[in-house]
C-alpha cells in the first residue's frame, strides 16, 4: 500500500516537532536547576535527544523513514533515495515541526515566575563568547561537519543492505546521544537544521545571527557522507 505524500509530510512535522520538544525541553527545563534538585545535566540531555529520535523512528519511520532533519533528508537526496520534491516537502514539514515545537517551549518557561529569555535561549545553538565553553567558529563548523558526517554514515550503514534494519533505530539514536555527549559544550549540538532553526527564531539576537553555520555545516557533513557511501555501495 502506497502512503500518500501528505501523510509522510505530517508524520515528518510530528517526528521534528517531538525531537525539539523533548530535546530543548530537556535542557531549558531540567537541564540545570538552581532552585531544586541538580538538573539532568549534559548526560541527560544527550539521552533525551538520543530517546527522541529512537521512539519517532519506530513510530514514523515506516510511514516516511523518520528523517526528521533536512541534513538527513539532503543527503538521502544526494544519495539518489528520495526524490526532489519530497524532500522540498520533507524540509518544510520539518522546519514547521521545529518552529511549533520552539514556540510551545516559549509559552511553557513564559509561566516559569522571573523568567526571561536572555541570549541563545531556548535551548539554541550557538558559539563563541558567553555560549557555553565559548569556542571559536572553526571549531564550532569543523564539530557540526564531522558528527553530522558520521551520524549520516551510521544512518545510511544501519538503513542499508547490510544493515540490520530491526536495530536501526535504536543505532542510530545512540549515535546521536554520542554526538551530544561530544558537542554540547562546543555547540549546544545541531547536526540538524531545523532543529537549530525553531529555537533560533524565538531567541532572535545572536542565536539568528548564528543560524546560517547550523544550516550549512551539517548539509556539507550529510552531503560529504552520501557522496561516499556512493562510492562504498558501487564497490
């Protein structure tokens, strides 16, 4: 039975929409608390987008394949395995899911007394002085490249015809928990456009000015993974 375009472009917003809630709702809500109990700290936080990815893909991914991220949907199209105007379909789904979810985070810490949003709010990405261990922008697209790259060598491996389909889920959500245990400090962790994209949005200030690098590093480290799985499939 064929599924209609517009099932897997809702099943797409949904998937986003749940990664950046209960991925940036992690870190801005229980993240660090300095009034309560410790917070779930960057362990947990790189669980909880880690989770996330794993329930969506086997709630979605039978309906769409779970992308959830237009660097995921970019490179698959890279890769020949998804045709162009789905992926227009699937990049604008997810950046609606992204936004929606961002600004429910939004309306959720309205209701925290005192609470204001400050710089890189939300849960956003970002580098360099007062974001986190303040790297440089090298650093910061050198980081999103390279996990980016191998999160999608992972995905392409796990989804492929020597992969172990069942298991692909949860592989591929522990890769993504390693990549946050790696890149939180340096980044916040992207490897993913939309998801950097809702929060920036709501953040506005130097969360939006640094947008563009969250967009562009992980589609060069998607597309950079599906030109050489390319090449490993014609071996």
């Amino acid at each position: 039975m064929e599924i209609r375009s517009s099932t897997k472009y809702f099943a797409e917003m949904v998937g986003t929409f749940s990664l950046v809630l209960f991925g940036c709702g992690a870190a801005v809500v229980s993240g660090i608390s300095t009034t309560g109990p410790a917070g779930i700290g960057l362990l947990g936080i790189a669980i909880a987008f880690g989770v996330s990815v794993v329930v969506m893909a086997y709630a979605i991914g039978g309906i769409s394949g779970c992308h959830i991220n237009p660097a995921i949907t970019i490179a698959m199209l890279t890769a020949g395995k998804i045709k162009a105007g789905e992926a227009l379909g699937y990049i604008v789904s997810q950046f609606i899911g992204a936004t929606i979810a961002a600004g429910v985070l939004y309306c959720i810490q309205k209701g925290l007394p005192g609470w204001t949003p400050g710089e890189w709010a939300l849960g956003s990405n970002g580098w360099g002085p007062g974001y986190l261990a303040e790297y440089n922008i090298a650093s910061a697209f050198l980081a999103e490249a390279v996990l980016t790259f191998l999160f999608l060598f992972v995905i392409f491996g796990t989804t492929s015809k020597w992969g172990n389909g069942t298991m692909a889920g949860l592989a591929i959500g522990f890769t993504l928990v390693l990549i946050h245990l790696v890149a939180i400090p340096i980044t916040g962790t992207s490897v993913n456009p939309a998801r950097s994209f809702g929060p920036a949005v709501f953040a506005g200030g130097k969360a939006l000015e640094q947008l563009w690098l969250f967009i562009v590093a992980p589609v060069v480290g998607g597309i950079a993974a599906a030109i050489v799985w390319r090449v490993l499939e014609k071996k």
